[in-house]
C-alpha cells in the first residue's frame, strides 16, 4: 500500500490536500508522465483494501491538470 498527499489546485477543503491509500504506485508513475511529456491518463486508481469493507474495492481518480503536488509514503 502507499499512501498519497496530493495538493490539488482549488480544491476548497480548507488544506487543498487529499490523502488516500492505494495498492500501487501508477499514480505517481502517470503523474510524472504528465510532468515529463503531457500526456493525461484517463483511467482509476484502486484505493487500498480496508479491514471494514470485506473484499469490497474502491476506486479513486483525479484529474491530473489540478495536481500541483504529490507526496507518497509506502508501507
């Protein structure tokens, strides 16, 4: 699992930040193919199987022109 601080542009929660576990690090490969050559990818993220939810998965996504920042922290 790895978990994600991402800063999102005018995001009006009073920090701009979302914190969310996912199962891998594609978010973080395809935002560096953003920065590196422009290309945005249209697809979800798998968020991170959660004790509670009994083999239920989630599923994130985010527009990548609104990230102005990304922090991971893997455990």
């Amino acid at each position: 699992m790895i978990y994600y601080s991402i800063y999102v542009k005018d995001l009006n929660n009073g920090t701009g930040y979302i914190d969310v576990g996912l199962e891998d690090d594609q978010l973080l490969k395809d935002y560096l193919q953003f920065l590196d050559i422009g290309v945005r990818p249209h697809r979800t993220y798998a968020i991170a199987n959660a004790p509670a939810l009994r083999g239920k998965k989630g599923q994130f996504t985010i527009n990548m022109t609104e990230v102005t920042a990304i922090t991971i922290m893997s455990s």
